[in-house]
C-alpha cells in the first residue's frame, strides 16, 4: 500500500516538529523550576529559623529570672518560624556550656535528630552560669519538594531522605 513516494512524502514532511521540540525541552524547563522554587524554600526556612534563633536568645539573654528548659526556647524559636512545618516535632535544640579554656565545639553534623526519635549523639541542656559562653545549636528536618531533582546532593540527610537545616550562635551569659 505504502510505496515509495508515500514514505518519502512523510519523511519530508514538518509537521509536529514544534511539538517535539516542546516535548524535549519542557520536562527541562519543569525540573529547573522545581530545583530552583525548592532551594528557594530551603533558604527561605534557613534564614527563618536562625532569626528566630537569634530572636530567642536575645529574649533568654535580656530576661532576667527565666526559666531556661529545652521546650521552653524550641517553643520560642517555632512561634516565630512559621515556614517550619511540624516545628515542634521538627527541632531539636544543644545548649552547652563552651570551655574557654579549650574552645572545643562539638561536630555540627551530629545535631539532628532522625524521624524514628534517635538524637545522635545525645543532645547537651546545660544552662549555665553567669559570665559563661554558651553555645546554642538548633536542627530541624525538612521534606523535599521534589526527590528526584539531586538538589543537596551534599547537604546532610536522614535515611528517609530529610535534610537538616541546622543553626548556631553563641552568647554569654550575663551577670545578675
């Protein structure tokens, strides 16, 4: 039925070559999007969280007779980090006390706690004295927009895939 003529009228032809090209270059144009409204989000929850960090502990700073507990500063940081989803459930908090001696700092990839509740390592709650330095860290796990973009292919992850956004700062404690 086909001859020759008929076949080599179809190679000839242009039509739908738009829409091949449509098809090649939008799941592109998607994933692009999708990574960069994703980092967007990432940064947007970072900056979020350390500000409320920092907003926390000028509050435990400045208030003189307060009562310094773990829930009671994550509760002070997730009122102000409304992006944070799960915010209580999300973060976790490290208050210890710096040796000024030394100045070690423990290893900021080991904050985090995983989904199934194991903190690793075990996570410090040390008030403090007057005129001590104080460390305060904060992590919080937060979902992917999108798994398969590769976006923070070096950033540090849980086994279900979970990035930990992670905040510090350090104060002294003041004298009454």
């Amino acid at each position: 039925m086909w001859g020759f003529s008929a076949i080599s009228r179809f190679l000839r032809t242009e039509d739908g070559t738009a829409t091949v090209e449509f098809v090649i270059v939008f799941p592109i144009i998607i994933i692009i999007f999708v990574a960069a409204f994703e980092t967007a989000m990432l940064l947007t929850r970072q900056v979020i969280m350390e500000r409320s960090l920092d907003s926390a502990v000028r509050h435990l700073r400045l208030t003189s007779g307060l009562s310094v507990t773990h829930d009671a500063i994550r509760e002070n940081i997730c009122e102000n980090s409304p992006v944070l989803l799960n915010c209580n459930e999300a973060l976790l908090l490290d208050l210890r006390v710096i040796d000024q001696d030394t100045y070690n700092l423990p290893d900021y990839h080991t904050l985090c706690v995983d989904r199934s509740g194991v903190v690793n390592p075990a996570n410090e709650f040390t008030p403090g004295a007057q005129n001590e330095l104080m460390l305060v860290r904060v992590c919080a796990l937060v979902d992917r927009i999108l798994p398969i973009s590769g976006l923070g292919l070096d950033l540090t992850r849980d086994d279900t895939g979970a990035i930990h956004l992670t905040a510090a700062t350090i104060f002294v404690n003041e004298p009454e």
